[in-house]
C-alpha cells in the first residue's frame, strides 16, 4: 500500500472534513443527509491520515508529486 495522495489532496479532504462538522454541530444538516456527509466525511479523514485512497488505487490515480530521481 504505497501512497497515492498529494498534500494538496489530503489538505482539502481536511477542509472538506471540517466543514462537514461545523455543519452538523450547528444543525444545518441533519437526518439521512447528516450520515452520509458523516460517513464521507470519515472517508476523508481516514484517507487523508493514512494518505492512500482506494478509490485512486482502483483507477490507478495518483495525486502524489514525483519523486526526483539523482542521476
């Protein structure tokens, strides 16, 4: 399991995290809407702490820069 997600990747992942909480903590959303954002939002964080995404593993994505190779 190598890394395949970009620090840009995983800092808006965490945006999108947070954003999700302060909705649900002021009660904007809420009901079935407020379990799916939450598992999304559980998705997100996970990924974005292990730094490898399944999804991009599936379709062999990668948003992680290159490694510079010394000749």
């Amino acid at each position: 399991m190598t890394s395949n997600m970009g620090t840009t990747d995983k800092i808006i992942r965490l945006v999108v995290v947070a954003i999700i909480a302060v909705l649900y903590f002021a009660g904007q959303i809420t009901g079935t809407a407020a379990i799916i954002l939450g598992i999304i939002a559980l998705a997100f964080l996970v990924t974005s702490l292990i730094g490898w995404c399944p999804t991009y593993a599936l379709f062999s994505i990668s948003t992680r820069k290159k490694e510079k190779t010394v000749p």
